[in-house]
C-alpha cells in the first residue's frame, strides 16, 4: 500500500498519509504540526499511481 505525502494549506508542511483513505472525497485530516483541518484530496502532492 503506497503511502502520500500531503502538504498543509496552512502551514505548509508535509505528512505522510495512506493511499487507501485518500480517495474518499469527504476524508479530512488534521495537520500534526498546526492543527488546521483539511481535505486530503486536493493537498496531495505526490503523483497518484
Ligand atoms: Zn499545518
């Protein structure tokens, strides 16, 4: 299982999250380093194989 990395709107950091939950349009994470909640699908910054 892949795993992408995401980078937070706010501050602008980047995390890794698994690929099976990331094509849930609605799925929202919490950033570990801010706390600002986002959608994972638009802040997906590694390409999707
Ligand atoms: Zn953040």
């Amino acid at each position: 299982m892949a795993v992408l990395l995401l980078q937070c709107p706010k501050c602008k950091n980047k995390m890794k999250y698994e690929s099976r939950m990331a094509f849930v349009s609605t799925n929202r994470k919490r950033c570990v380093y801010c706390g600002a909640s986002f959608v994972v699908r638009g802040r997906i910054i590694t390409p999707q194989n």
